[in-house]
C-alpha cells in the first residue's frame, strides 16, 4: 500500500510541475474578440488579463460616447470569456484523468 501512496504522490507533484508550466506559459498566449463588426477590438492573454484595446477612429469620431462604451464592454467581455476558456482547455490537457469532473484548479 505505501508504493501505491508514493506513486500517487510523484504523479501529483509531476502534475503540479506541469500546471505551473501551463500556467506560466498561458501569459504568452492571446486571444482576440471583436464587436461592432471590428470597430472595437480586445486582446486578453491565457491569465485572463487585457493586454490590448483597439478602438477604430470612425467611432471614436462618431461622437456615439454611449454606443462606444457598449463596444468596449461587448469586445472585452468576449476576449475574457475566450481567454477563460483557452486557459481551461490548456489546463485541462494536463488533468486529463487526475481529476473528477467538475473540479476546478483555483484560479481557473
């Protein structure tokens, strides 16, 4: 039974080094949403931070303060969502297995 116990715990430790690996590596990868057919455009990195806004002058120049916000909001909001499920696939290649379903690494 305690070469069982070791051999669950190397592949826990295994599994740790790898989550930490995808977890750093997942700030290198970027996805990028659109709204207002690509007037607004937001990139969000695999840490689900926003690392870039594009704003189109057209709008910017529309004057449309409101219509504006609205784009911003639906750009970032998609970028988040997509960089939340990226993160989620990439972590998933590694517990594929070690964990039941439904449980969730935090912070992701």
């Amino acid at each position: 039974m305690k070469g069982g116990m070791q051999g669950m715990l190397k592949q826990v430790q295994k599994m740790q080094a790898e989550l930490e690996k995808v977890q750093s590596e997942l700030g290198n990868k970027t996805v990028t949403e659109e709204a207002g057919g690509g007037m607004v455009k937001a990139t969000a990195n695999g840490k689900k931070e926003l690392v870039s806004l594009q704003i189109d002058a057209e709008v910017i120049n529309g004057g449309d303060k409101e219509m504006l916000e609205d784009l911003v909001v639906a750009a970032v909001n998609k970028a988040l969502d997509s960089a939340n499920k990226m993160a989620e696939e990439e972590m998933s290649k590694v517990t594929k297995g070690m964990l039941p379903p439904g449980m969730n690494i935090p912070g992701f």
